[in-house]
C-alpha cells in the first residue's frame, strides 16, 4: 500500500490542505502507525489493517476514540485538527508543537508532569472505549513472560561475562509472587495514561501538553511515575524520584481525595520499576552496547534481591 498518497488524498478530502503536501518522518512515538510531519504545521499519524495487527489497530482506534470524546476539553490535550476512522483504518492530524530538549525538563517541569498524571487519574474514563483493560502486575501485559526470559537469555548469551543465566531464572520464577506483593498495596487502580514517557511531552509556549494515548488502561497511577522516572533517567534527565513522588502524593490526595503515603507510593514505584524492566527491556536492548545492558541489567538484580525476600515470604 502507497500510504503517503493515501494521507494525502484523505487530507484532500477534508479540504484541510488544498496546496501542495510535503512530509517527513517523525522518528518518535510510532508504535507501528506513519507518523509524519505535514507542511510543518501537523503532525499526521496514520495506521491502516493491512500493515499492522488487529491488535495494534484496536490500540489506535482507541486513541481516536479518546480524542474524540476529550479533544478540546482538556488543556493538557494536544488540537486535533481532523481525524478519521473507520474498520481498515485511522488518520489523526495534530497541530504541531515544540518538542521538549532534555535540558528544558528541569524539576518544575518534572513536577508539572506529576500533577498532570495525578489529573489524568482522576478521569471518569472507564466506559469511553470497547478497548480499554485492566492491567495488574501479575498479567502479561502486551508481551509474554517466556518471551521476556527467552530475550535476557540471548543478552546473556551475547554478553556471558556481565549477566547470569542463573540470576535471569531466578527472576523469571519469582516474578507472579513480587507482582501479586505489588498488587497487593492499598493503591486504587485509576484510568492511565499508558506510556507516560518524557517523549510523549510537548509543549504549547509554557502549557505542557501529553501525546500517543493509544495505550490507556485502567491500572495503578504510580506505574506510569515510576516510568516517567526510570525512562527519564535512560534518556539523561536529572531525576529527583522522592521528590517526584512525593509530588505525586500530594496531586493524588488533590484530585481524588485518595491518601497514599510517599513510602507506599514508593515501594510500588521501586516494584513496578523492576517488573516493567524485566518484562520489556530485554527486546530493547538486543542491539544495545555492552555497557548499557550491564547498567540495566546490574541494577535490575540490585532491585531483585530486596524483592526476592518479600517473594520468599508470600505463600504459594
């Protein structure tokens, strides 16, 4: 399928561009859609059923669907200026914002993004798609766990003298009893944003705006923090996660009158860290360089030793 023809039909269509179009790629936030720059006014995100699953494409019409209810309605939100969806595919065209440089996100900023996840928990959201789910720590998420174990073993095969098989089934057979620890803290599942990662930041002059919501779900808020968190400091920023998290308490109390204390907070946070590196990282990393692996997966087995006693001490 010619897809750059066909978002340029469908913008003709509309009426949105009469002249001439010119595209380019934009490398971050895909996830299996085409994501373009257009005319550099819009960004233009299109997925169509004959280049991905039917599980992605429910990902995106869920994002259609998310925009279509909230668009305009909410200030973190960015403009939809047109979107289409039908069974074989989807087109959501956004006006075009400044990305965020990680030396802008300096700790006002970090904290700007704590509020708005507590805000984003507080919506009512539940019923506004056929595609949203409940997510715990103890499900699969989007990808296997033997799927999972078999990637960190090819890392240990490619590196045998920086990570241990042994260790890597230590953590694979241990990961139900952590998780069921974590599901287990008095923290209320709330509507998520589902990829709330520095990238999916923009900004309108000093509003801070959110993209990709083609992920929400219902789930534990302090997940997408710890993430925040973990994926800030791979990417370079200067973390301060107490403070985040301490942030984030206050935002939850504000916004949904629920009290969860700092340290509650942050041994999900630290959990939830650990279980999403395990489950995830390893098919990121398969063409990483040495010393990165090392750095994730030494601190991954850092974390796992305080969490396999909690593990010990739960019952079969």
């Amino acid at each position: 399928m010619r897809i750059k023809p066909r978002i340029s039909s469908l913008l003709k269509k509309c009426s949105l561009i009469k002249g001439d179009m010119h595209f380019s790629p934009v490398n971050a936030g895909a996830s299996g859609a085409v994501v373009l720059s257009c005319n550099d006014k819009y960004i233009v995100k299109y997925a169509h059923s004959s280049i991905i699953d039917e599980a992605l494409m429910n990902q995106f019409r869920n994002e259609c669907a998310f925009y279509k209810r909230y668009a305009g309605r909410l200030d973190f939100l960015p403009e939809v200026v047109y979107q289409t969806t039908n069974d074989d595919e989807t087109l959501l065209v956004l006006k075009k914002y400044d990305t965020i440089p990680p030396q802008r996100w300096d700790s006002a900023l970090q904290k700007k993004a704590m509020e708005l996840c507590a805000r984003i928990n507080a919506l009512k959201c539940a019923a506004y798609s056929t595609h949203s789910w409940l997510e715990t720590e103890t499900e699969l998420g989007r990808y296997a766990m033997i799927e999972s174990y078999e990637n960190w073993k090819k890392l240990c095969d490619k590196f045998p003298t920086q990570m241990d098989v042994a260790v890597l089934k230590d953590m694979y057979e241990d990961f139900y009893k952590i998780a069921a620890y974590a599901d287990e803290l008095p923290i209320p599942n709330t509507f998520c944003h589902g990829d709330f990662n520095p990238p999916n930041f923009l900004l309108d002059r000093t509003q801070l705006l959110v993209c990709d919501w083609q992920y929400t779900h219902i789930g534990k808020g302090i997940g997408a923090v710890a993430f925040f968190c973990d994926r800030g400091s791979d990417q370079g920023l200067t973390i301060d996660r107490k403070a985040l998290i301490a942030c984030y308490s206050k935002a939850l109390h504000e916004n949904l009158g629920v009290t969860v204390t700092p340290d509650t907070l942050t041994r999900y946070a630290d959990i939830s860290g650990w279980l999403v590196t395990f489950r995830f990282s390893a098919e990121y990393l398969q063409d990483s360089d040495s010393e990165r692996v090392a750095r994730i997966y030494n601190d991954m087995v850092e974390k796992y030793m305080t969490f396999s006693k909690l593990a010990a001490a739960l019952p079969l």
